[in-house]
C-alpha cells in the first residue's frame, strides 16, 4: 500500500494516490468510489476494498474518523466557498483536515488557482446537476455532434487548467470511451459507462437508502426498508411507553429505588420535629 505525506505533514497509508491513478489511466474500471459523509459510511466502504470516497469538504474529518485508507476527495460548495480567497482557504483546510483532492465545477480560473497551489483538482463535466437549467432536462449531455465536439473541447480546457481528474457525468458511453482515450485526465464515470478510470456511484444509491433509484445506478442492497423497520419500532415502542404511564404500570417496584420502611419511618419523625 503506498505511503504518502499528507497535507498536515503526517505519514499515511493510502489505498492509490493522484500518481497510482495516473500510472493506472487506460485500465478502465481500475478503481472504485462512493459517496460518504459520516465515519460509518467511510468505515464501510474501506471495509468493501472501494479505493475513493467523495465528501462535503466541511466533513472531511468526520470521514476520516472512519478510514485514513480511502482516498477522499473533498467537493467544494458553491455558497460555501464564494470567492478565490474564501475557495482556496475551504481547499486547503480539507487537505489538512485529511482530503487528498477537491473536486469543483467552477470556472477554469478557479482550477487553475487550485492547481498552482499544487492541489489535485477534479473537475466536473457532462451533466451537471446544479448547472442543469442550461441543458433543459435531465438528460446525458453529448448526445448530438455539436454537445460531444464541445464536450471534447472542455475536457482539453479542463485539462490546460491543470486538472488531474475529472467526473463525467451521464455523458454517452461510446463518446466518453472516445474522450477517455484521448485526454490525459483519469476519468470518472457516473453514468458514462464503463470505459473510464474509475467507476463511481453514490452510496445511498448502491445500498437502497434512495426513493428513487436514477437510469445510471444499481441497487445492491437495501437499507430503506431496514430504516423503515427501525422507525417503526421506534414509535412502536414509545407508544407502549406512553400507554404504560397512563395506565400506571410503570414505573414498576422493580424499576424504582426502595429504602427501609424503618429509615422511611425515622425520616418522617424526624421532620415532625
């Protein structure tokens, strides 16, 4: 397992690093990523061999506290990080705070202000969710020959501005195995099928916690029927909680303290006094 110095300067162990995944690019589906915001979920996807975790930069540590092996990838918020000052500073404190990249679908500029610190950046292209006004629909983007020669151009663009990896989503699985081979960046299918670097899917996807399950997924388990379970439980048991003290059969002598009718009756005399 390579050994690294993070960005606190400490020695760390991780599962690839930006170098393993650039010596990897061209061996489609080499890595795995998920989603995860918690130590649970990060916890669990190290326990499952997945190499990346992508998390909200304000919980890096709190992932971290769930694995020091993933390679995480920290997204920074639009609101969040407004200008270059308050963008770099959101970056940085995530790369001390255990992130190994940061991943943005801001302007260029702001790529390559990340990328002259030396700060792995990964991009976002393809459909973007927040930016999906523009495209008019939820729907793959490349789909007609002006979006996939527009495409091509942005991953070149992305590229120059000193990206070392990007998220492609829903873009056309035969258009990203023809980007894929002709980009130095390491690819990131969600939904571009599987002629790219790294597959990823959100975890609440994978494990049955979403309502709706998106064309792109695949649900392997499912947690929202357990969550079900546990929510009904839940009100199943402070409703007998409830129906216990209105009929007074708790608390029960058993569940309560006792004392000595003796000391209870010299208690009593001796307040008289």
């Amino acid at each position: 397992m390579p050994n690294i110095f993070d960005w606190s300067a400490t020695r760390r162990e991780r599962l690839t690093t930006v170098g393993g995944l650039r010596a990897a690019r061209g061996r489609h589906g080499s890595f795995a990523q998920v989603t995860a915001d918690t130590a649970i979920e990060a916890a669990a996807a190290e326990a499952a061999g997945v190499e990346m975790i992508v998390c909200r930069a304000q919980n890096v540590k709190e992932v971290r506290q769930g694995s020091t092996k993933v390679f995480v990838t920290a997204a920074l918020g639009f609101a969040q990080a407004v200008t270059k000052d308050e963008i770099l500073r959101t970056a940085l404190t995530a790369l001390v705070g255990g992130a190994d990249a940061v991943i943005t679908a801001r302007r260029l500029d702001v790529v390559s202000l990340l990328a002259a610190e030396d700060i792995p950046v990964m991009g976002h292209l393809g459909y973007v969710p927040r930016k999906s006004t523009w495209v008019g629909d939820i729907r793959a983007f490349g789909k007609t020959a002006d979006e996939a020669v527009a495409l091509f151009h942005r991953f070149r663009r992305l590229e120059e501005a000193g990206a070392f990896a990007v998220e492609a989503e829903l873009v056309p699985a035969a258009l990203m195995a023809e980007i894929s081979a002709r980009t130095g960046l390491v690819t990131v299918s969600l939904g571009s099928g599987p002629a790219a670097d790294v597959m990823f899917l959100f975890t609440s996807d994978i494990c049955g916690e979403s309502e709706r399950l998106p064309r792109h997924a695949r649900r392997y388990a499912d947690i929202a029927s357990l969550q079900k379970r546990i929510e009904d439980e839940r009100i199943a048991g402070l409703s007998a909680f409830r129906r216990d003290i209105r009929e007074q059969s708790f608390p029960s002598n058993g569940e309560t303290a006792q004392i000595d009718d003796t000391v209870l009756d010299e208690f009593r005399n001796r307040i008289r006094n």
